[in-house]
C-alpha cells in the first residue's frame, strides 16, 4: 500500500484509539472549548458555530459500579460506560453535553446526569417523531435554535445565522467526502478491513470536521494512484445496527475472510448518507435533512423501510450476507430485529444477529457464530 496512505490511516486509527488524549490535544493546541454530543444525529453544526469542538460519546470499554446508582443492569453498554466515565472525571474537558432523548434510558440520562455531573451543562434535545410533516420540520428547526441558545449561555459565545450556515457547509462538505470514500475503498479490502474502516470512520468524531475532511480528501487521492486489491475468496457483507464494537469482533471478520463493502451503521454511514437540501434557512435544512433519513429506527419509520434499504444495498454491492449488529439491550434495534429477520427470510437473504456488549471480556461465542456463518456461506 502507498506509504502516505498507510501513515493517514494510523493517523486516524490512533485518534479513533485514544480519544480522549486527542480531545485534550486539540483543546491545548488550539484553546478552543469542547462540547459532548450523544448518539445520534446531534446537531454537531451548532457546537462548529460556536467555535467548539464537537465529540463523540459513543461508550466505551470502561467498566466500573459507579453507573450503577443512576442505571439499571439492563441499560445498553453504551450508557453505562458513559454514564461511568463521567462520573469518574473522563469528561471533565467538556464545557457542555448534548444528549438526544430516543429511548427511556436516554431520557433517564438526561435527568440523572444534570444531578450527578451538573458541571457538564446538560443540554437535552428533542427529535420530532412526526419529523416529515411540516409541523414537525417547523418544530425542529424551533428546537435547534433552542439549543443554539443554550450553547450560547454555556460557551459564553454568540453564535450568529452566518456562523451556522458556514458550519453546515463544512459538514455538508464532510457528508459529501465520505459518501465517496466509503465507495472507494470498497476497492480496498485488505488494507481497509472491517478493524482499520471502522476507525477512520470513527475517528471524525475527535477531530476538526475541516480538517477531518482533507485527510480523507488526500488520502482518496493516494489511493487512486494505487491498484484495486484482488478480493477472490472473500465473502462480501452488509453491517446494520446502531454500532459494531469492540474491535475485537470486528477482527472475527477479518479472520474468516469478511469484508465490509457497506454498512447501515447508526456510528458510521448514517451520520453522512443523507445530505441537506440546498434551500431554505440553515436551521431548515437541518431540519429537512433529519426528515429525509430513513430506515433508522431510532427515528420513526412508519413503513420500516429498514430492510429495503439492506435489500437494494445488497443487490447494489452484490454482497452476500447481512450482519445485524445488536447491541445488548438496545431495545429500537431489538424491536427491528424480528421484521427485519422475516424480510431477510423473504428476499432469501443470509443474515446473522451478533449480540455483544462494548465491554466482552470474550469473543468466543461470537467467533464460533462468525466462523460457523462463513462456512455455511462457503
């Protein structure tokens, strides 16, 4: 592989590693503030507009009982490692949280964090389930602005329109970057693994969008320079769910001559698969943009357009398996599960449900599924 391209991933892939170090980084070397932002959707434009850092809080491998007063042993591994980090002071370079209120754990957290850690300035946000009427868009494009203010009140910042139309162009622009490079390297299987995406992919939520955006931009071009990697012999699959971690499932993949040629990922393609209209105000367009994202059932999805989407990306990728990525206790993706389950029988299609938790002790079970499911494919 091109020698530039290698050091652009490990670039990422140490950020997606650490992220905590490169928030505190980016903090000392540009003085700039930072603001928490909860799966999924957050209005990351409104922090860029204030001239803050938006981060990622998507849980992590930290174990501990100090979540344990505030939530339930059912509660999504998600929640509670962020709920424990927290708490232990991992956030404490935060000015600010934005949490999304999708599910009763969600709206639990909201609540129990402004007690537990009042110094993270919580700041709820509420998303319209009838989001495709006008009312609905209306309602949340008021709600925008809502948190727009309260971002203000906390970061001590006027945040003007201007400002917020210049963050959505950078974000769209980010949007647009990556709706080409996961087409690219698509052509990159071995270099790009289900490990190595999945961490540069990630790694946008520690950093810069801006400067997010070139590295893939040049990374894209280095790669035109270099041939496309022969993939005979591996078996080509669809990921869906709301995340796929820790690494060491996604190494199983690898492991048994797995590529990820797209993924329907709420942590990945979903935050960018979906543009903003060109027209309207810059809160609209937010607003229209949340509207025109389906298939995810953390947002309502009267039809359940979830496994025709898998379907027409599974015939677009000629792939030839879906992989749904349930996260333990995830009660949306839970209740998708069944529907989606049927659809795939109906289409003929291979799937297999992994259940984990970010913090497995063990991926035994999951390799003997993985491993078991690639032989049936052969």
């Amino acid at each position: 592989m091109n020698p530039e391209v290698q050091k652009q991933i490990e670039q990422l892939k140490g950020i997606a590693e650490n992220p905590k170090k490169a928030v505190n980084d980016y903090i000392a070397a540009t003085g700039k503030k930072a603001v928490g932002c909860f799966p999924i959707y957050t209005p990351e434009e409104l922090v860029y507009a204030a001239g803050a850092l938006p981060v990622g809080m998507w849980g992590g491998r930290r174990t501990g009982s100090l979540a344990d007063k505030y939530l339930q042993s059912f509660c999504c591994s998600i929640m509670k490692a962020n709920t424990e980090q927290s708490l232990a002071g991992d956030y404490d370079m935060l000015s600010a949280v934005i949490v999304t209120t999708y599910c009763d754990t969600l709206k639990c957290v909201t609540e129990n964090w402004k007690i537990a850690v009042p110094h993270l300035n919580i700041i709820p946000i509420v998303y319209p389930q009838n989001r495709k009427q006008k009312s609905g868009q209306i309602f949340f494009a008021e709600e925008l602005q809502r948190v727009k203010g309260k971002l203000e009140e906390v970061l001590g910042a006027d945040i003007a329109d201007a400002d917020v139309e210049a963050a959505l162009n950078v974000y769209e622009e980010y949007r647009k970057t990556m709706q080409m490079f996961t087409e690219v390297i698509r052509d990159y299987p071995k270099t790009f693994d289900a490990v190595t995406r999945h961490l540069v992919i990630k790694a946008a939520y520690y950093m810069d969008k801006k400067e997010y955006t070139e590295i893939i931009k040049a990374m894209m071009a280095e790669l035109r320079k270099v041939p496309a990697e022969d993939a005979s012999g591996m078996k080509k699959v669809i990921l869906t769910g709301l995340i796929a971690e820790p690494v060491e499932m996604l190494e199983l993949f690898t492991e048994n001559e797995m590529y990820v040629v797209a993924d329907d990922l709420a942590q990945e393609s979903r935050q960018f698969r979906v543009s903003a209209p060109a027209e309207g105000s810059c809160y609209e367009r937010m607003a229209a943009r949340l509207a025109a994202q389906d298939g995810c059932t953390f947002l309502y999805d009267y039809g359940k357009t979830r496994s025709q989407r898998l379907f027409d990306m599974k015939k677009q990728y000629n792939a030839d398996a879906i992989i749904f990525c349930q996260l333990k206790f995830c009660d949306p993706d839970e209740f998708d599960y069944p529907i989606v389950k049927k659809d795939m029988e109906t289409f003929d299609i291979p799937m297999l449900y992994l259940e984990f938790e970010q913090q497995m002790e063990s991926v035994g079970q999951l390799r003997t599924r993985i491993q078991s499911f690639a032989e049936m494919m052969d």
